[in-house]
C-alpha cells in the first residue's frame, strides 16, 4: 500500500508539473484563478454561496470576463443544472475530472496563477454581492421550457408567487447526517429545529387568498400540502419537481419563504431574488439588504427566562446538543409568520411604513450584529412587529 501511495502520489506530482508547463504561459495573457469550493457536503448552500461569493466579488474587482476561473467541487454536484449554468462562466470540475482535480493540487503558483477559497472576508463583502448582478443566465432554449413550466403549473397567466419551504427529516437523514471523506460526522442537532408545516398553512392561505401562488418547494419530503387549500397552493416538490425547475421558478418569485433554515432560498439568491426566513436557528442570516427574518426562541428552565438576541447571535444555538439540554426551543407561531410575510410583501410593493420605535429597535438589532465578525454581518433585518413584541431580548 505504502509503494502504491507512493507511485500515485508521484503520479499527480509529474501532472500537476505538466499542468503548469500549460498553464503558467497561459496566465501570462489571462490570470488563472483556481478555487477551491467547500466539500463537506453536497448542498446547493455551500456550492452556491462559494461561487456567487467569488463571481460577484470579481464584479466588484472589475475583472468579470478577464480572469480564467478554475472551480473544484469534490462532491457529486447537487443540482445538475446549477452546475450547467456555472459552467457557462467557469470552468467547473466535478468527481468525473477526478484525474484532473488531483493534477491541479500540484500545479505550482507561478506566472499569474493563483490557488484560493472563492470567499474573501472583508468588510464590503455584503456590499458586493447587493451591488453586483446575478451571475446566472438562461439559454432562449431553457427560456422557453421555463414558460411551458408555468403553463403546466398555472395553466394560464402566471400569477406573482412565492417558493416556500421547510426542511424534513428525512432530507436531513439523506444530505446532512452521513459523513463524507471531507467532512466527519455531524456535532450538531439537525432535527430540532425543523418546524412543523402546519404553522405554514395559515399564511399559505393568506397568500392565495389575495392572488399570490405558493409553489411548495424541497426534495425529500414526507408530508404534503393539504389538499383543500385550493389551486394556487401548489406542491411542486411532489407533483412537478426537477432540478431545472427549482432554478427557474426561484428566478421568477417574489420572494422565497425558507422556514428552519431551509436551504432552497440559495437558488433565489442566486438571482437577487429576496428572502424572508422564519423559524431561523440563528441570527446570521441572509444576504441581501431587502431579507427578513424572525428567529426561534430558546426558553432556559434553570433560569425561567428566554435567551437574549445577543446569547443567540453568533452561533446556530438552536442545533447545540449541549445546549439543547438545558432550554426548550419555542418555534414561530402562524401569527408570527404571517406578519413577517405580509411586512416582506408591504416593503417589496413600497408600502411598508416604519415608525420611529422601528427605528430605534432595528438599530439595537444591528448593535448586536455589528458585534459579529466582518464577515457575519449580514443586512437582513428582524421582521418589525417580531422585534416590538420581544424587545425585551434586546439590549438594554
């Protein structure tokens, strides 16, 4: 075994020598990038956030189109077709350039060739992925497939909609649970704060009963949407789901409706298209300046009183194992839910009108987000009415 480590390793040694013979030249004409993307699993979250993050931030560098960008995912991609569109502006290697993933470890730094993780902490960070377009675009082919998409949802013209979803068990049992090569088993709680779609009915109801489609979104799931809340209900993820859709509907929503941190809303993001999350495990949140997001609460026994915002801000304190034995966790209620929903659609029709008390508990939000790392100060705001009825968690 030792020997054929040996012979291998020696193997990628001399490609990645002849790699850079290529390359080095090359990069005198046109800079080469090569990042390397997260690989603990293969969640559109992280494959996503790694290359809009470094897209957008060559946009902000003013170098989209003149640098040669060499991405490396390790993990059977998560989307296919997520995959096919980046590969219209990089060139994105997957397990089936395995060879050619191990030769580019070795390729040696010269010339203007540059080995890096995409995402660049600095303090502009979120400036730039708000001031930057989507790096995603649509062929006229897949254009037109979007269009008979919703035909077959709407069966006419498509109304304004929301995508919205809460994550499973079992998608967490399939995606989040099992240990890759990159990344051990998880240390955290990925089920506790899963919430329970029936708290979801009432704004879906809401939604449809003033013109606006809910498509259920999610892979994985266990229990339907029911079946009396009429036709603009739609569970796409039962009845229509497919890796194109999933881009396409997501670029065309008002907003997406992620619940207990339900991953889908990358795909809106991906398009600048805004979040509201509700239920959230934690208060790092979204990334564009127009999110919203209300928060689980974590009620301490020994002390008969609820975390503050602060004791909850910088870390996913509602997935803690340690923690988790010494609080209970007390989920978004529908009223909760459907307020954060109608303020997201009352400020994205410019109608939302915020008093002076908003005002000043907003800005003692942000204190405590401006507290966090550069890097985790994300814009997203607290849904208003949320933020009044617990301002007590606020600081003082």
């Amino acid at each position: 075994r030792i020997v054929l480590r040996f012979v291998s390793l020696c193997f990628k040694v001399m490609g990645g020598a002849v790699l850079s013979l290529v390359l080095v030249p090359l990069s005198l004409f046109r800079p080469i990038e090569i990042w390397y993307l997260r690989s603990r699993r293969a969640k559109i979250s992280l494959m996503i956030e790694d290359l809009e993050w470094g897209l957008r931030n060559l946009q902000a560098r003013k170098l989209q189109g003149k640098v040669f960008v060499i991405a490396i995912y390790k993990l059977p991609f998560p989307n296919n077709q997520l995959a096919k569109m980046y590969r219209r502006v990089l060139l994105l290697l997957g397990k089936r350039q395995i060879l050619l993933i191990s030769f580019l470890q070795f390729v040696l730094p010269f010339g203007r060739i540059t080995k890096k993780n995409p995402i660049e902490r600095f303090e502009s960070m979120f400036k730039n992925w708000n001031d930057a377009s989507s790096t995603l675009n649509f062929t006229n082919k897949e254009i037109k497939r979007g269009l008979e998409l919703e035909e077959k949802l709407f069966g006419g013209e498509t109304p304004p909609f929301v995508c919205f979803a809460v994550p499973s068990k079992k998608y967490k049992l399939a995606v989040d649970v099992p240990a890759t090569k990159y990344q051990g088993e998880l240390i955290d709680d990925p089920f506790s704060s899963i919430p329970n779609l029936n708290s979801y009915i009432s704004t879906i109801n809401e939604l449809t009963n003033s013109g606006i489609a809910v498509l259920r979104m999610g892979i994985l799931e266990e229990e339907r949407l029911p079946a009396d809340l009429g036709p603009l209900a739609i569970d796409y993820s039962f009845d229509f789901r497919s890796e194109f859709g999933d881009l396409w509907l997501h670029s065309k929503c008002l907003f997406s409706l992620a619940g207990g941190g339900a991953g889908s809303w990358w795909f809106g993001a991906a398009f600048n298209r805004p979040t509201l999350l509700t239920d959230a495990y934690e208060i790092r949140t979204t990334y564009d300046n127009r999110d919203l997001f209300i928060p689980q609460r974590g009620w301490i026994h020994s002390e008969a009183r609820y975390l503050t915002f602060s004791e909850i801000g910088n870390n996913e304190w509602a997935r803690d194992i340690e923690l988790l034995k010494k609080i209970k966790i007390f989920k978004n209620t529908p009223e909760e839910i459907r307020d954060a929903t109608s303020e997201m659609i009352l400020r994205l029709a410019g109608k939302w009108i915020e008093t002076d008390e908003d005002r000043e508990l907003q800005a003692k939000f942000r204190s405590i987000v401006n507290s966090f790392p550069v890097h985790q100060r994300r814009p997203a705001r607290m849904g208003a009415k949320f933020l009044r009825e617990h301002q007590h968690l606020l600081p003082q």
